[in-house]
C-alpha cells in the first residue's frame, strides 16, 4: 500500500491533497504497517491539511488500536473523536486529524 501510496505522489507532486479519508483497519494493521501507511498519509498532507478515519469501538481495546490512537495524538496537532455510533453494527466512531 504505502509503495503504491507514493508513486501515486510521486508521479503527481504538483498535486495537494487537502484531505485523506481512510477506511483501513488500522487496529488489525501491525505496529510497522501503521507507521508506513501513517508516514505516507503526513507527508502527503500540507499543515493544516486533515486526515479522516473510522474506527470499530471494539478495535480501540486492542494493543493495536491503543497505539494507533497513540500515533495519532503523536503525529497531529489537533485530533478528536465524534461520538459513538451506537446505531452501526459494530458501534464505530470518527477520527478527525489536522496536521
């Protein structure tokens, strides 16, 4: 993913991506796996710029999950969480991320 990631940049520098909206299941990813796609996503954004994700409430118990929230708070200034979405099967909120 992250190697298609940059030759997609790569081939288009003038490019800038204001926004990344993310489906991935970051809690299932391992530890080196969310920190390439993570790398490739921040240096793709311009400060200011906003990365967008899911995640499954129950993926935020697991080691993974943990630290991916951790990676976040880390690699963003600003990152908050919208309020469960009790009515989706599984309850799942939103990651909102500025660089």
């Amino acid at each position: 993913f992250t190697r298609l990631a940059r030759l997609v940049l790569n081939s288009w520098p003038h490019v800038i991506l204001d926004v990344i909206l993310s489906g991935l299941p970051w809690a299932s990813f391992p530890d080196h796996l969310q920190e390439e796609i993570l790398a490739a996503i921040l240096e793709a954004l311009p400060d200011g710029g906003y990365f967008t994700t899911f995640a499954y409430l129950q993926g935020t118990w697991l080691p993974t999950g943990i630290k991916f929230k951790h990676r976040l708070e880390k690699y963003f200034s600003h990152v908050e969480k919208s309020k469960i979405v009790w009515c989706n099967i599984p309850p799942a909120f939103v990651y909102r991320c500025r660089k």
